[in-house]
C-alpha cells in the first residue's frame, strides 16, 4: 500500500510538471500571435500612410511644373514687351538679357529659404506666414534647363532639322520670304559676287559628320581625363557607334559597319523619340551613355543657344578652337559684372570673327561658316523656346519626380464674336496688324460661349513623366 501511495504522488507531480510545460508553450504561441498582429498592424499603417504620402507628393510635383509654367509664362510676357512685341517698346536694349533670362534660370526651392543674404526680417516673415497658409506639403526643387544648350541628335535627318523662326502676326507659320531683288538696284545688291549663288542645302554626310565631330569631342575631354575609362574605351571606334545611330534612325540609310551578329536588337529605322533609345544602339554601353546623354537631346529645338551651350558644343560646333579662346568666350559671356549675353546671332558671328583665330578676322570665313551650318542642319539662336522641367518632390520618406519639356509658342490672342447688331460668327471689327483685315474666328470650345475659343496659353507640353 505504501508502495502505491508513493506512485500515485510521483504520478501527480508529473502530471503537474506536464500542465506547467502546456501553460508556458500556450503563453509563448500566444505572445508570437500578439507580436505578429501587432507587426501586421503596424506595416499596414505603413503602407497606408506611404500611399497617402505617395498621393501628396504626386500632387505636390505638379505644383511645383505649375509654378514652374508660370514661371515661363512670365518669361514671354515679359519678354514680348521688352522686344517690342504685342503691347512691348523696344526696350531690349535698356534691359540686361540676363536679367529677363534669370525669370526662368534660377532654381525654385520649397519651402523658400529665409537665409539667403540681404533678406529683410519683414520679407521672412512674410515666406514664414505663407508656408503656414500654404496647403503644399513636404518640400521640392524645380529646376528649368535650357535644351537648345544640347546637340539634337536627330538633325541627321532633314525633315527634323531646325525651322526658320516664327515672326509675330504670321499666324504661326515661318515668316515669307523677302521678294527677290532687283538686280538693277545696287542698293539691293552690293556685292555682285553673291548674286548668284545658291542656297545651301542639307547635306546628310556632313550631318553625321557634325554628330561624329561631338561625341568625338565629349570623349576626348573624357579620356583626357580619366585614364581608366581611356583604357576601357581604347579599341572604340565612334564612326561605327555613329553609324549604328544613323541607321536606328534613318529608314534610308546604308550602315556601312555591318552587326556581325552583336546587333541583338533589330534597328528601329525612325527617328529617335526618347533619348533612352540610345541603350538599345549597337556598340552603346552604360559608361557611353552616362557620357553623351547630359549633352544630347531629341526634342525639336529651334537651333543651337549660343547664350546657353555647354563647352564641348563650342567646341563641335566650331573645331579648331584652342583652350584659351574657350576660356575666354565662357569668361566673356558669363561675366557677372557685364550683360554680354548675345542678343542677336550677328553679335555672337562678329564676336566670333574677332576672336577666334579660326575664321582670320575675314568675314568671308565666317560666311562659309554659315553655309557648313546649314549644311549639317544646325541653326544658331538666342532666345530659348525649348524648356526642359525637372521637379524632385518628397513627403515623408516618400520622393516623386517629374520630367516634363516645354515649348513656348506665339500665343494668339483670344478672338470674339462681333458688337450687337452683327450675326455670331463674325469678327467685331478688329484686324490684325499688318494684315488684310480679315480676322479669322477660331473654332468653338466646349465650355466656352459662343463665338469663343479657348485662348491659347502660349505654352506647350510634348512630353511628360512622373516616376
């Protein structure tokens, strides 16, 4: 008995031992379950609060293209008035051309800074009141660039080549061409020698010629410099990559350096839409990418700015020039202390013909000049009219960025139906300046009462990304 009373205790003490080992393995499967509701909890929060951050910053970045297009917009407005334009005196001369340049060339930050130097205290106050008011959340930087400073690559086409420019009053159309001259008037023809001569057509060679000439001239400057991408690149044969870009864009172009089996990709055999394409050209890497991509461009730009290019497209645009009268130009049209920024092509020729040993101080190299120009399809200009708008906007841990180009153009003024009395349809007497006096009426808008139109804003978007 004894016995067996001994077993039934140890028994029960075991049992006991059992229900304590269950107690504590429930605790613990119950405190894992607890811990993972909890971090379910907490990354669904996440990830509603990273959505609704993602909302905002979206619209935050186009807050920031907004605020960027009125910026442009302020740019031509105040452009066409200095350059006595629609309403403008012919104030172009009085005013700097950097000063009306830097309406759209300065970086825009938000929230503004309050510590840039010679703000007043009552002007940060008013950027602290105005942040306080404003509903923009988060913070972003827009940065408007000039892509008439970059080398079109598809000038190596004629069709999408630089156009003559639009004057004002034209309609939109490239201005007419003056009458032929009179060849018994001296006064219209002083020099004899070019009275007969013919115009300069495009020439396709020397338009990859001219595009060869710029790659050439950004490797070069990179090698030059990096002696491992000099050894890297050492066996690259730029006709080969430039003949490979012809004939991605040119349905009608006979590559000369045929794939032998490394063109993985079939060439497109059109021009360029996106500069991205370039990763899909044979013999195209990374390294050579990161290289000629911050200088090229495919959006149709009206001609090269000479107010606004970089040194390596001085230099392609002008071979043979050395490093100082490089030095020099930049110095020249950069200077802070003067506006030496070129208001006309003439001006940016004659600096050129006085300065560059290139062209002897003859006006008749600088004439040639023109003609190879016109040649490989590149125009001069310097007003800018192709914008390029880069917004970096973030909110949280939360960034979005907007790519958008810009293009301003000749803005027409809204047209109406005429005064009482008059039919609608019909123009209320107005003419055009310098016109036949016949006013068209633009189509109707939906929206808009009749005999209006939806007036132009004299600004264009071709392309627009966010990412």
């Amino acid at each position: 008995m004894e016995f067996i009373r001994r077993f039934n205790r140890r028994l029960n003490l075991d049992r006991r031992g059992v229900a304590l080992f269950m107690v504590i393995a429930s605790v613990a499967v119950l405190v894992i379950l607890a811990s993972e509701f909890v971090y379910m909890a907490q990354v669904n929060q996440r990830v509603a609060y990273d959505a609704a951050d993602k909302v905002r910053a979206h619209y935050l970045a186009k807050s920031a293209l907004k605020l960027s297009l009125l910026r442009l917009k302020a740019y031509q407005h105040v452009k066409d008035m200095v350059g006595g334009g629609a309403g403008g005196g012919g104030l172009a001369a009085a005013i700097p051309k950097g000063l009306i340049d830097s309406i759209w060339s300065f970086p825009l930050a938000f929230p503004i800074p309050t510590t840039l130097p010679g703000m007043s205290q009552a002007q940060k106050d008013a950027l602290k009141k105005f942040e306080d008011k404003s509903s923009l959340a988060g913070n972003f930087t827009a940065l408007i660039e000039s892509e008439s400073s970059k080398y079109n690559i598809n000038t190596i086409l004629a069709p999408l080549g630089p156009k003559a420019p639009v004057q004002p009053g034209t309609g939109g159309k490239p201005a007419t061409p003056a009458a032929p001259k009179n060849p018994d008037d001296p006064d219209q023809n002083p020099d004899d020698k070019d009275k007969n001569k013919t115009p300069t057509v495009f020439d396709a060679d020397k338009a990859r010629k001219a595009l060869l000439d710029f790659l050439q001239q950004l490797f070069q400057n990179k090698a030059d410099k990096d002696e491992a991408f000099s050894d890297l690149y050492r066996d690259l044969n730029l006709e080969e990559l430039v003949d490979a870009i012809a004939g991605w864009a040119d349905r009608t172009y006979e590559r000369k350096f045929q794939g032998g089996g490394s063109d993985t990709i079939p060439l497109k055999r059109a021009p360029f839409y996106s500069l991205t394409e370039l990763h899909m050209v044979p013999r195209m890497d990374d390294g050579l990418y990161n290289l000629f991509a911050p200088s090229l461009t495919v959006s149709p730009t009206p001609g090269i700015n000479v107010n606004t290019m970089t040194k390596e497209t001085l230099r392609a645009l002008i071979p043979g020039l050395n490093d100082q009268e490089v030095k020099e130009f930049f110095e020249y049209r950069d200077s802070q202390k003067e506006d030496n920024l070129f208001k006309k092509v003439d001006d940016f020729l004659k600096y050129a013909q006085n300065n560059f040993s290139v062209f002897r101080g003859s006006a008749g190299e600088v004439q040639d000049f023109k003609d190879k120009l016109a040649e490989r399809n590149v125009r001069l200009v310097t007003d800018e009219t192709e914008f390029r708008i880069s917004v970096t906007a973030y909110v949280n841990n939360v960034s979005k960025q907007l790519e958008a180009m810009v293009t301003l153009t000749a803005g027409q003024q809204q047209q109406q139906t005429g005064g009482p009395g008059q039919p609608p349809g019909q123009q209320g007497g107005q003419q055009q300046p310098g016109g036949s006096g016949v006013v068209q009426v633009a189509p109707l808008q939906p929206g808009f009462p009749e005999g209006e139109s939806r007036p132009d804003s004299g600004l264009k978007i071709t392309f627009m990304r966010i990412y």
